[in-house]
C-alpha cells in the first residue's frame, strides 16, 4: 500500500477517529486504526466493539491497501508534521510515513485480527448540521458523569414526527430542547439513549457539514444502535439499556415568581461571589423588586455578596443553586438575558433564555434548564 495525501486532511481524519479509541483497550488491536485505500479514496477507520467512526478523503495512490497502527500515536505524529504532502508506504510489518525531510517508522498490527465496523442502521431521517450541534451542547451539559448510573449518562432522543426533543438529567438538573427535524417517515415516533459524551463530539465534529442523517436500528435488530453521517463522518454507537426516568413532569405548569436577568452580567457576579464557596457550598440568590443579591459563603470568615439590577415579578424569595449548575445553564441558553422562572423556594426553578426583541419566531424558547435547589441553613 502506498499513497500521498494532505497533510491537513490526514490529521483531521485521524485525530477524529482515534479520539473515541479506548485508553485501556481489552485487546491490543483495539488501540490501532485502520486505513484502507481503495479507488483513490482513503478510509480511516476506529472501533472498540461500542462505538465506531470512520472518516474518507480523497488521496493520490499507487498502490491499494489496508494496514493497522497505532491510534493516538499516527495522531500525534500527523498533528506535528510540517505542512506538506504525506506520503505513506507499507512494507512488510512496518508502516513508512514521510513528510518533507521528516520520516517516521511505525509497527503495523495484524489487520486480520481487527473487528469488522458494523453496518449502519436504517436512517431514520435528517436534521441541519448547525441545529443539532447547538442542541446537543444545550443538553448534554445537563447529563449524568457517574457511570454507576448508566442511564443518566445519557441523551434521551424522542422522534415523533417531524418534532426531536433531547432530554437529559443527572438528579441535579434537566436540560430539555425541542427542534424540528425531516424524519423519513411522517408518521413515525421512535426514541433512544445515546451516550452523552459520544453525541456531543459526533455533534461538533459535523458541524462543519450541511445536514446531519440520524440511522437507527429497528427493535430487536441491530441491538439496539444508533449512526450518525455527515461532514464526510460516519459513526455509531450502541445504544444505552434501561428506563429513563419520566422527568416531564418537573416543568412546571406555571409560576409564582419571575425574573428577567442579564446573562452576561449575572455569569460573571455567580463567578466572583463562587471565588469563596467551598466545594459543593451552594450560592444563594435573593430576589425583591429591581435587585438580585448572591451571597456565597466558604470558611467561617470568607463570604461575599454582590448585588446587580433585575426585573422581578411575584413576592421576594431566596432560593440557592449549585454555582457551577447554574453557570451551566446561563451559558447554555443562549440568549443576552435569562428568564427564571419559580413556584417556591424549594421546587425546581426554571431557566430559558428570552428572544431577541426583533426575531419574529425564536428557536430559544424550546429550551427549558431546570435546576434543583438546594437546601441551606439560614
């Protein structure tokens, strides 16, 4: 096997898909990617039997091929090498790269030892690139990091029809989006659990293309996978097993209290006031007509307090948050001023960011941020 190809390209296509390799594979040839060419077309290929990627460029051949190497060790070689076009040649158990005057020998893997890629589910329909990326990073935020807990480390997808609603929770809080999406069917209502982490950098990683086709496999074929194609990517991952939690029911119908805050300036008073709060020490907001105070206290002599204008609707409250969570949720929405929504002091508060005055018809308000308060003593 031996080619040339852009150094640029090559880099992205390997960077992308040695990132989801596993860093302590079960198997050595788990660690490795597959490039294979063919008809001038070059495919590198990533798999650890959950989920898979694969990426195609064009590239000047001479002859065809497939060889197995090292993941994370072509990705940092292809990421330092100058701007020039690569050249790769294999010969026998070793793998030739040259770049310019810098040449780099790297031991092939037994490629007849290397999974086969599953094939990819029956698409189910599509949805534009840039919707689904700022979607999935309103939402995945919110999802769980404790892997005792499986199901919350994941994003629920409902298809129904040509409305998508990504849910995701991790008990603290609730990230919830509605979009529209070109389902395949009109009719058809379908859902998933897609592991947080693997959605979110398929998002980013296709946002640089048009639209995104979203494949899913049917009950009881497939077991239970989903793929993703789009920006010249295809990937795949098995979906998670369980029951998510019904989490609908946290939104509330309608609220006691309400205040519009500027996003911007209230991110940055959370911030300096959270400078003194202890791990896991919550900040405190308070609420009356016209003022937001927050209040965070760490050791018993370091606290802080800062106060900023808000409008404000309903009967004066306190009510504490997580900062972190809630710095989340300000960056998420997406909006220059935030909405919070409340019933009472100790039920979950509602964050949505409010549209711009001059858009006729704002994607914003599909987007709800609940949080949990916490309780703290007085």
């Amino acid at each position: 096997m031996k080619f040339r190809v852009e150094r640029e390209a090559l880099a992205d296509a390997v960077a992308w898909t040695a990132k989801s390799l596993p860093a302590r594979p079960p198997v050595p040839v788990l660690a490795g990617v597959l490039l294979a060419v063919d008809n001038h077309r070059l495919t590198v290929s990533g798999f650890d039997y959950e989920v898979s990627s694969q990426m195609g460029i064009d590239v000047q051949a001479e002859t065809a091929g497939r060889v197995l190497v090292s993941g994370r060790l072509l990705a940092e070689i292809t990421r330092a090498l100058p701007n020039q076009p690569v050249q790769i040649e294999v010969t026998g158990p070793r793998a030739e790269i040259t770049c310019g005057t810098a040449r780099f020998t790297l031991p092939t893997m037994p490629v007849e030892d290397y999974p086969t890629l599953p094939e990819m589910p029956t698409v189910a329909g599509a949805i534009d690139s840039d919707d689904f990326a700022s979607a999935v990073a309103q939402v995945a935020i919110a999802a769980g990091r404790d892997d005792t807990l499986p199901v919350l480390t994941g994003v629920r997808l409902d298809m129904d029809g040509e409305k998508l609603t990504m849910i995701a929770t991790d008990r603290y809080r609730l990230a919830i989006r509605d979009l529209t999406w070109r389902p395949g069917t009109s009719d058809s209502v379908l859902n998933a659990l897609v592991p947080a982490k693997t959605l979110a950098d398929t998002a980013k990683a296709m946002a640089a293309g048009k639209e995104v086709a979203v494949a899913l496999s049917q009950s009881g074929a497939g077991e239970g996978l989903i793929g993703f194609s789009g920006a010249g990517r295809r990937t795949t991952t098995r979906l998670l097993d369980g029951e998510f939690p019904k989490v609908r029911s946290l939104l509330p119908d309608s609220h006691a209290a309400q205040a519009r805050v500027p996003s911007a300036a209230m991110a940055e008073v959370v911030k300096r006031v959270s400078l003194v709060a202890e791990r896991n020490t919550p900040v405190r907001l308070s609420f009356e007509d016209g003022v937001l105070t927050v209040e965070a206290g760490g050791t018993d002599d370091a606290r802080a307090s800062e106060s900023m204008d808000a409008e404000f609707e309903g009967e004066g409250l306190t009510i504490a948050f997580n900062p972190q969570f809630l710095l989340d949720g300000l960056s998420a929405i997406g909006s220059d001023t935030a909405v919070l929504s409340f019933t009472a002091p100790t039920k979950p508060a509602v964050l949505t960011g409010a549209p711009a005055e001059d858009a006729a018809v704002s994607s914003l308000s599909s987007y709800s941020y609940v949080l949990m308060p916490v309780r703290v003593s007085h």
